[in-house]
C-alpha cells in the first residue's frame, strides 16, 4: 500500500487560480519524495492537499490508505507536518509551543513531556525553552516547528521547505534525524528549492510546473530524462531546467 | 473533550503570560464603569424603580459577558490570522467541528468569567447581588453563547478577519448603546423599542435586569427566552456555515 496515493488531483482556489492541475502521484512507505518547482508552481498547494488543509477541487488523495475527503482527522493523527510559514503560537513560550501541540493531537503530559525535553535538548533550544517566539530569530523558530513535527511520533512526514533559513549545522542535523525516522519505517514528502540536497537524500524527486507533474523519478531516471549520463551529478538541475523550459 | 480542555487551557497560559493586560480588562475597566456611571453618577439620577446605579449595573454585566468571548475568540482567530496559529489548530487531529465546538466553549468560559468578575464587583463597589441566581446564570450563559458565535460569524463570513474586525467595531457599538445596558427596556420610547428588539443585547441585559432586581421594571422572562432562542436558531447554523466555509480549505 502507498503511504501517499495522489490521483488526478486537481486545486482551484475560489478566485479561479489552478494551483495544481491533474496531479498523480504515488509515494511508497520508508521512502524520501521531493518535490521540487520554481516559487508558485503549486508545491504548497499540493503539500496542503497533502496535510488535507486543501480538498481536492477534483481527483482523490489517499494518506497511509485514508481518503483525506472522507477521513482527515485520523490522517492528522498519523502525519507530521512542518508547514512553509512559521505557525507557533506567539502568545507561548518555546517549550508551551511544543508541549501545546502534543495536547492538541491528544498525548498524555506523561508521554509528551520527556519527549519535548528530549527535542529542546536535541535542537540546543533549552536556553530559550522559556522565551516568548516573538523573540526568537527566524532560525531557531524554524527549529521550533521541525521539533513539533516529530514530537507525535507521526508515520508520514510532510515537510514544505524544511530547511529554508536554516544554518548548515542544523540543516545537517535536520537530515540526519529525517533519515533516521526513515530508517525506523518512516515515511517523507518534501518540498525544498535545494536542487543538490533533493538530488542527495530523497529516492525519488517529482519535478511541478505551473501545477503540473512533468517530470518524476529517481535521481537516475530524471539525469537520463535530461540526456546526462545517470552517474554524473548535477542530473536533478538538468533535468529541472528541462523540465521549467529555461525560466529557472 | 480533551482539544476542547487543551484550547481552555492554552488561553490561560496566555492570559496568565499577559496578566497586566488581562487584570486591565477584566478588573480596571469594569471597575472604572461601575466607580464612575453606578456609583458616582447613579448616585446622582433618580430611575424608575431605584437608583440609575441597580438599573445601569447589570447592564455593566451584560457588556462583560458579551465582550469576554470576542476577546478571546476574536483574539484567537485574528492571531490565527496574522500568525498562523489557526493553522496549527486546524493540524489538530481533531473533526473542524470539534474545533468549532472549543472556540465556541472558550468563548463560553470567558463570557461567564468576565461577568462573574463583573458581577463580584457590583456587589463591591454598589453592594447589589442577583435576587434570581437561576435566572443570572442561564441569560449569562445564553449571552456568551451567542456572542461566541456571533463573533465568529462576524470574522469568518468576510475573506479575512481584519474586515471582519472593522464590522465587529460598527456593530458593538449600537448593540452596546441600543441594546439597553445603560437603561432598561421599559425606558425606551418608540422608534428605539422596536429596534431594541432586534439586538440579542436587549435580552440579555433585560434578563440580567430582572436577576438583579425583580422588582424594577425589565423585560418578561417569556419575551427575554424567546428572544435568546431565536438568535440563537439563527447563529448556530449561520457560525457552523461560516466555519465551515472558511476551513474546509485553509487559504489564509
């Protein structure tokens, strides 16, 4: 069974924009899918479908087997999801922010507090555990929001520009606990704009443009569909310029 | 129960983070209102039936009650806005009605908070205390009821909630003036009684009136019950819709 099933999806917002038109794809479970697009491809858009933020204007999504239309709560219990745009609750500190969220999603103080220990220790964010976010800069919020994603211990990741502002520390410590999670079962859908670090870590890279999927598959197949020799690197841009038709 | 238990909880972690600010609103300015309108310049105007003071003060209360819940939901869903917060909410593994169901019990909550504070100071300040709990009580909890959903309505049906906020702005103010908190309904002469009737403000001030001072004259319970039924047959659906409508897809 696919972790993420996508079948002829399509989004229209109600201004009539088509951010994501006839969109099939499928994800298998413990594998890393990027998706990569220029700004306004329809990434988030799809990635919202994903979280079932967004309904699907036509086509289905199925998420861990679910229907997002007809199940989405049960699929929010199983997904972690660290959005483009920061949303921490500015009204709380660093640890309320994570320990919040675990009550949302239902965890016993019991279960959730050692684990939001565990990942203020493991983010270097124990000193500002008790600050406002309003406070913080806009890498450690970032840091913030990866932490949340982790902490209901989710089955499928779901991650829109993960690294974006981050340091390189702590893009590599990012990388790390995400192939972690994959080794332990996990499953990861990501979106990101770094070209060299999709062609690195995922199994397979789906290429978007103007709401379409036009290109999808190993680092191999797209280098091959791009006409390079599939053990050179620098396959995922070729294929990518192709694919955008020269507007990168 | 639980989200709607985290949400309650998560709104007093903030108040408490905030304290200066929340004792501001929910002690200094009712205190204020009741100091200078009950005390000082009730004392002064005769009213029929009693000093202006035992007619004014549970308008006071009505205000508190109403208000409580446009802070917090409001303050809620326009932080969501700004910052995004109602996107993590709506993460929440949670069916979007529950989630409609806990705003609206922190509203609840807030509304009844704020009058309990309110009434405890009427009961300081102008030493009046509510002859009918009962009937205190369940026009208080109609009231925040109603106006946890009127305030949602009213955030949720324009495209954004900073539109809405200028339309809650308009209409507070003549539901605040034209909806009897400052004097009874029997004072009212025509026009204004008929437009009184269409503000829920109305009811509940009038059915606080009548907690405090059965004697004095206020609204028939029959009239204040029905009055809060029917906005409420009203609101219920029109919030459900306009939550519904905003969230199903989350364009914010």
């Amino acid at each position: 069974m696919a972790a993420v099933l996508v079948d002829h999806a399509t989004v229209v917002y109600p201004s009539g924009v088509k951010a994501v038109e006839g969109l099939s794809m499928c994800v298998r479970h413990g594998e890393i899918f990027g998706l990569l697009g220029l700004n306004g491809a329809g990434k988030t858009s799809a990635i919202k479908m994903l979280a079932t933020l967004l309904r699907p204007t036509a086509g289905r999504v199925r998420i861990l087997g679910l229907d997002t239309m007809e199940r989405p709560a049960e699929i929010k219990r199983r997904i972690g999801v660290v959005p483009q745009e920061n949303n921490l609750d500015t009204y709380l500190d660093v640890r309320q922010n994570l320990a919040f969220h675990c009550r949302y999603a239902g965890l016993a103080k019991k279960d959730y507090t050692p684990r939001v220990e565990e990942w203020l220790a493991l983010l270097g964010l124990e000193g500002k555990a008790t600050e406002s976010v309003l406070r913080l800069s806009g890498g450690t919020k970032r840091k913030a929001m990866l932490a949340k994603a982790f902490l209901t211990e989710p089955e499928l990741l779901i991650l829109d520009e993960p690294t974006a502002g981050l340091d390189p520390d702590v893009r590599a410590l990012l990388w790390d606990k995400v192939g972690e999670f994959r080794r332990n079962g996990g499953t990861v859908f990501l979106s990101t704009h770094y070209l060299e670090e999709a062609e690195r870590l995922c199994d397979r890279i789906g290429i978007l443009h103007g709401g379409r999927l036009v290109a999808e598959g190993t680092v191999a197949d797209l280098a091959r569909w791009a006409g390079r020799d599939a053990s050179e690197r620098g396959g995922v841009e070729a294929a990518f310029r192709r694919a955008v038709g020269g507007c990168s | 129960m639980k989200f709607l238990l985290a949400l309650l909880h998560r709104n007093a972690a903030a108040d408490l983070a905030a304290f200066k600010l929340t004792a501001v609103r929910m002690l200094v300015q009712p205190a204020v209102y009741l100091f200078v309108f009950g005390y000082v310049v009730g004392g002064m105007l005769p009213a029929q039936g009693g000093g202006y003071a035992r007619i004014m003060a549970p308008g006071i209360v009505a205000i508190s009650v109403v208000t409580g819940p446009f802070v917090t939901i409001g303050g809620g869903v326009i932080s969501g806005y700004y910052f995004r917060t109602m996107e993590e909410w709506l993460l929440a593994p949670v069916p979007l009605r529950t989630l409609l169901a806990a705003l609206v019990f922190n509203g609840l909550c807030y509304g009844l908070a704020g009058g309990t504070v309110v009434a405890a100071l009427v009961w300081a300040i102008l030493g009046l205390a509510p002859q009918n709990v009962g009937y205190m009580v369940l026009t208080a909890t109609a009231g925040a009821l109603l106006f946890s959903l009127f305030t949602l309505v009213v955030l949720l049906v324009p495209e954004t909630p900073d539109k809405g906020q200028e339309v809650f702005s308009f209409l507070m103010m003549p539901m605040t003036f034209f909806g009897c908190t400052f004097y009874s309904y029997d004072m009212l002469g025509a026009p204004f009684n008929y437009l009184a009737l269409l503000l829920p403000t109305t009811y509940i001030a009038e059915g606080l009136r009548a907690a405090y001072s059965p004697d004095s004259p206020h609204m028939e319970a029959g009239t204040v019950l029905a009055g809060l039924s029917l906005a409420a047959a009203v609101l219920i659906p029109l919030a459900d819709w306009a939550f519904r409508r905003r969230f199903r897809d989350f364009t914010w």
